[in-house]
C-alpha cells in the first residue's frame, strides 16, 4: 500500500490540480514548487519522500510507476483527495550508460519499465477521465538524447524516443479536447547522472554546461496556462553550449 502525508488542505481556495511522477527531486520537484507557488494544488508521486515541505494545498504518495499496484493506488488517493488532476506530468525516469554487446538486459528491463511502462500506466489509470471531461494537459518529461543515438546510451535513447512517439499517439487520440505537451530537455543541473543505473558520467565530464530544473519548471508552466484553443506541442530546452 502507498503511504499517503497530506499536510493543511483548503480545497476550496484553488481549483487547478497538478499531479507529477517523480516529483520528490530535481525536474520534478521544481515543477511542484513552481505550481505550489502559483497556488494550484499539488500532487507528488514518488518513491522517496519529496525534498520540500509545503503549508498547503499539498498530498504526497509513495509510488512506484514500474508497479501496477502503485499506480492504482495512486489513483484513488488522487480521485478521493483532489480529483482528477488537470495537468499530468510524467516525470518519472531512469538513465543507464551500457553498450547493447556488453551490458546487462535486466537493468534495461528496469529503464524500459520506469520510462515507458511507467508512463503508460498512468496514462491508462488518469487519461480516460480527462478526456470524458473533456479538459486537461499531459506533459512527458523526455530528453534531447531521444533519436539521437549513440555509443552506450542506446537503452535511453530508445526509451525516450518510444515516449515522444507514445505522446504523439495521444495527442492525436484525444483531439481536441486535451493538451499533450513533450518537454525535450538537454543537460539539466540534477542527480540524474549520479543516479543512472550503470556507466555514469556527469555534468563536469560532458563540460556542455547546464539548464537549471526552475527553467524546466517555467517551461511546463508556460506550456499549460496558454489561451483556449492553443496547445504547444514540444518544447526543447538545452544549454547553449550543449551539441546535440
């Protein structure tokens, strides 16, 4: 079962609801700072508990996407405490630095499993009701390293590339009543690196500078609150230094 922290709630002082995937650190929890302060209602879905503490408006769930019990457990801690959410970001993810000839198949089973599979899962738990109310953004955290192979990062690449074309595919399935917004990101200022399964690397080594999460934040943020009848479909954000 998912613990569930909820700190002060008053529900009747905001209507917009955000729900984020991996929102505990990092990309994610820039994005739920960003919300929070901008007063919408804020739900973390995560495996470690989130990094800050809100004074309202806030719900966590301890949540692994790569477990389909989580992720219905998620769901009626979300639909009992907020509701379905207006904005859905998929965060949640893994990188892994292995040649396909050397590397090791069930750590790729663990990258394929948090970075897709676990975007599919909520996709099938929270899209249906967004699209029978007829309003909402989805928002895929997806990376520059997607269609862009290269010696070790194939498993990554591979995972991401497959999410932008799942995005895609639910843009075109739930015109024209929801918003799917792919934010494509370049070296960002995270523990991402350090906490790549195997083959790390790091921020210094790439020596391509970096983007720091708050300007991913204002991206998502930016990407959701555009006028009636107007969707961006993709963002991409990089370092200016960075090559690829």
């Amino acid at each position: 079962m998912i613990n569930f922290v909820e700190t002060d709630i008053l529900k009747e002082s905001v209507t917009n609801r955000i729900l984020i995937t991996g929102g505990s650190s990092g990309i994610g929890a820039a994005i739920a700072e960003k919300f929070h302060k901008e007063k919408w209602k804020v739900f973390i879905a995560d495996r470690d508990e989130p990094r800050a503490t809100f004074n309202e408006n806030y719900f966590f769930c301890k949540t692994d996407v790569t477990r389909a019990e989580d992720i219905g457990d998620l769901y009626q801690s979300a639909k009992e405490n907020i509701g379905i959410p207006d904005v859905l970001v998929i965060n949640a993810g893994r990188g892994i630095r292995e040649k396909l000839l050397e590397g090791d198949p069930e750590k790729w089973q663990q990258v394929i499993d948090t970075n897709l599979m676990g975007a599919l899962r909520c996709i099938r738990a929270f899209v249906p009701e967004m699209l029978e109310r007829k309003s909402g953004n989805v928002v895929f955290i997806s990376s520059v390293a997607a269609n862009q192979p290269h010696e070790y990062g194939g498993i990554y690449s591979a995972s991401k590339t497959a999410l932008e074309v799942i995005a895609e595919t639910l843009r075109l399935e739930t015109l024209p009543h929801l918003n799917v917004t792919v934010v494509s990101l370049g070296i960002t200022e995270t523990n991402f690196f350090k906490n790549e399964i195997s083959g790390h690397t790091s921020i210094e080594k790439l020596n391509m500078g970096s983007i720091e999460p708050e300007e991913v934040a204002e991206d998502v943020f930016y990407a959701v609150n555009k006028k009636k009848n107007t969707s961006i479909n993709k963002i991409i954000t990089r370092p200016l230094k960075q090559n690829f």
